[in-house]
C-alpha cells in the first residue's frame, strides 16, 4: 500500500500505475491533503502568491 510517507520519500512522478492511484482514494482526505501541500512545498516557495490579469472577457 502507498503511504504518505513512500509518497514524500519519492520524487515527482507522472508514471503511477492504475493500482497506485487507486490506494490513493483509499486515504483519508486530510492525509491526501497533506501529503499535496508538502511536495507543493518542496518545489514552490509557500509565501509566494501567483498573480494573475483578466486579459478578456469576451
């Protein structure tokens, strides 16, 4: 079974099995949510803020 701490140990992945994914509904939500926030931690610094223009509204 995937746990949180195996997800965080590991590095950023796009090849995760069918099987993998499916262990991952299987968590409870605060652990998934925890588990996203520290590896968007990792590569992204958590006090910026992403600034955004609404070029059109067309």
């Amino acid at each position: 079974m995937t746990t949180v701490s195996s997800v965080l140990e590991q590095p950023i992945r796009s090849d995760w099995s069918s099987e993998e994914v499916r262990t991952l509904f299987d968590w409870p939500f605060p652990d998934l949510i925890f588990a996203a926030q520290s590896l968007h931690r990792r590569h992204f610094d958590p006090a910026a803020v992403q600034i955004s223009t609404l070029l059109s509204i067309k």
